[in-house]
C-alpha cells in the first residue's frame, strides 16, 4: 500500500509498505481521512520530535477492515481515533489524564500513523475503547478532527467557557477558528479573534466572531468589548512568546489564560508577575485531551457544520508531502488528506 514516511527534519515522502495484518487484539483501519496537524508540521521543521521512519498522521478517521483475534470491533464501522498509548494504571490514567501519561506513545510520532491507505491500531488501543464511532454521513475530512476538536475542547472547558463569557482568542488559525465555534457551542461571548491575517479574520467574523482584529489593535477593541474589564477566558492558540503580554493584557482580574498552542523548543518571556498577584489572573496551558472529551467531540462534530469552513485543503494520498509545503506556506486553513 501507499504511505507517507517521515525521514528526518525537512524530508518525507511517499512509500510503499507492506499491507499491516492484526495480530491478536488489534485492528486495522481502511483510512477514509487523516487530518495535518500543525504539530506534524513541527516535526518536520525539527522543532517536535517523532521516530525517524515513523509513518505520520494522528487526526484519522476510517472504518475498521480486518480484526484480530480477539479484539472488540466489527467490519465496516465508522470510526475516528483517540491516538494515545497510555500505560493505564499511572497516577494520571487512573485520574483519566491519559493524554498525561508518561508513559504515553501517540500514533503518527511513536507508531505508524494514518497518513496511508492502512493503519493498524494497537491492541491496548481498541481495549481502552479509542476507536469512537462516528456517524458515516459525516464527511471524512471532518471526522478527523476528532482529534484536534477534543483539544480545543480541553481548553474550553479548562478557561470554564460557558454563557455569556467573554473569550478572547490570539491567533486565527485552523485551532483559533475551532476555539470560536466550540465557545461558541458552549453559549460563550463576545468573542474576540487576534489575527494579523485578513483573510483569517474574514473568516473568523463569518464563523461568529464579535470582533476580529490586527494584533495592534486588540487591546483597544478587547477592551470596548468588554467595558474596559478584560476577557474571562483568553486562548493563546498560536505559539508565539511574543504573543504572551497582548494574552495578559486582554484577561480580566481572576480571568484565564490558556497556552494551547506548543511553542518552539526554549521559548521563555517575560511577564508582569502583579498579573498574576494582585490581579489573580490564572496561568495554564492544555495539550491534547483527556479521554472523555474525545466522547463528547464525537457527539459534537456532527452537529456543527461550521467545522467544514475550517478544513479549506483536501490532499490525495499521492499529494501528501505537498500538504506539508502548503502548511508551510500557511495557504488556506487546515488541510486534511483524503484517502
Ligand atoms: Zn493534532
Ligand atoms: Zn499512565
């Protein structure tokens, strides 16, 4: 079968590999779609680290084609996959941190991933239930967000958006654009989206934004949204330390801050320490998702159709490695490749 590898920093390419056969507990998916992260795309530039050789890939939506011995699933069921390979039985599993573990392994760093027409799923995988059914009407390209959704979910539920908070959101990317349509769903606003794209900022105000500005005139327009206090939640869903005093300042007294977005190996900054003491304003950051979050993302995605404006560049599998030059070249928004 066709895949991508992923060689070294700076280099991966189509292969072809031998069809994967289920050994006893696993599964193996047919891959309808597998969404481009922008962790993938620091992997290549060297800045996260995956397994020289490792086939990438771990935002994958298929339906299961073969089951080994064993294993809990049937042929031909719909599902999107929570790529984490946790231990189970450390302080955060059994807290239901598994995305915590530190033991964890992920799909498309540690093991193969779904950047190819076959994925096997690691038995304990399939044990722990990450294979989660989705509905088969979804498109394929919105089922892989199953992944990068949950994520968003975690910040949104760790800034406690819910009615009428007031969020404010720095970068509009593809995670920024699925943080307004999550707080959104979660009743929250106003929401402010902080892009220096315009374009990104078309797009952020037809998905819902209240306002959706220039970096340099976030503080103003942050502070007219919400009468001069601040925003409750902020999400920093680019990582940019530079972007660190423009989160401080939109949050309110005992508002939240969220570091959703990784920032490259080192990054530090400086930062108003009277922030955080006299205003109380809380610091914190959220990667990936714990496990039921990854239930309630399946539940949600179907019923957002807005989510479909975020994934602009489909791929075939032969054009993969030009996904990753597009995300380089930041052209359109997520990009997903479609098997
Ligand atoms: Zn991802
Ligand atoms: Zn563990």
């Amino acid at each position: 079968m066709r895949a991508l590898r992923f060689f070294e920093p700076g280099r991966v390419a189509g292969v072809d590999v031998p069809f994967p056969k289920p050994g006893p507990g696993e599964v193996v998916l047919k891959v309808h779609a597998t969404g481009l992260c922008n962790s993938d795309i620091r992997v290549y530039l060297g800045e996260k680290k995956a397994a020289a050789g490792v086939i990438p890939g771990h935002e994958i939506s298929g339906e299961v084609a073969a089951i080994g011995a064993g294993a809990e699933a049937s042929v031909g069921e719909t599902v999107s996959v929570c790529p984490i390979l946790c231990c189970g039985s450390c302080s955060f599993c059994r807290e239901g941190f598994r995305n915590r573990c530190q033991a964890r392994q992920t799909l498309g760093y540690d093991l193969d991933g779904g950047i190819a027409e076959y994925v096997r799923i690691p038995a304990k995988l399939v044990a722990m239930g990450h294979l989660l059914p989705m509905d088969p009407a979804t498109p394929p390209h919105l089922r892989a967000l199953l992944e990068p959704f949950a994520c968003v979910l975690n910040s949104i539920e760790s800034l406690a958006i819910g009615a009428a908070t007031p969020v404010a959101i720095v970068g509009g990317g593809p995670m920024g654009l699925l943080h307004l349509i999550a707080a959104r769903a979660y009743g929250g606003g106003p929401v402010l989206v902080v892009e220096p794209e315009a374009e990104r900022r078309t797009v952020a105000l037809e998905l819902g934004a209240d306002a959706a500005v220039a970096p340099e005139d976030a503080l103003a327009a942050g502070m007219e949204m919400t009468t001069g206090e601040g925003f409750r939640a902020v999400s920093l869903a680019a990582g940019i330390a530079d972007a660190v005093p423009l989160a401080l300042g939109l949050a309110r007294r005992l508002g939240g801050i969220n570091f959703f977005a990784g920032f490259p190996p080192g990054a530090s900054h400086t930062l108003d320490l009277n922030r955080v003491h006299y205003d109380e304003v809380r610091i914190f950051g959220t990667q990936n998702a714990p496990f039921h979050l990854y239930a309630k993302a399946a539940a949600m995605i179907p019923r957002l159709p807005a989510l479909d404006r975020v994934v602009t560049n489909r791929y075939a599998l032969a054009d993969a490695a030009e996904a990753y030059a597009a995300r380089l070249g930041k052209s359109g928004l997520k990009s997903a490749v479609v098997v």
